[in-house]
C-alpha cells in the first residue's frame, strides 16, 4: 500500500514480462483479481485506520525494451480498479 502526494491510499499490482512473445503484460490482470484487490484495499484501510482521502489501485507494468532487452520500459495506469 502506498499514499499518494493528495492522500488517496493506492493499491499497486506489479507485473513484468520478460519478452512480447508472451503477450502484452496490461492483459494479465483480470476484472476478479481487481475486484480482490479492491476489496483488500478497503479492508485494509478499515483496520489500519489509515488517514486518507479515497481508495484507488494501481497498475505497474514492465516490459523489456525491443531496442536494448537489458533496459525496461515502467508504465503506470492508475486507477484500474
């Protein structure tokens, strides 16, 4: 869990793939393991008791670049769920 800069707690799912071979790494998160993860979310924030002003869950994503497979292209898109 992490706290952006406006006090929104954020969720972040992170996932990388190693080459495009495999697909595109934004289709591996599908709407019931956003649903969880929402639902975590919430959880989470009614016990810690956390100060915040709203709830949202990230997506980070990796993918080697096709140009140079030694460097990573990070994509974030924020609130997926």
């Amino acid at each position: 869990m992490a706290l952006d800069p406006s006090g929104v707690l954020v969720a972040v799912e992170v996932r990388a793939r190693r080459s495009s071979r495999t697909g595109v790494t934004e289709t591996t998160v599908d709407v019931p393991h956003v649903a969880r993860m929402g639902r975590t979310l919430t959880t989470y924030a009614s016990e810690a008791r956390t100060v915040h002003r709203g709830l949202r869950v990230d997506l980070i994503t990796l993918m080697p670049l096709a140009a140079d497979p030694s460097r990573w292209r990070l994509r974030r898109t924020p609130g997926i769920g």
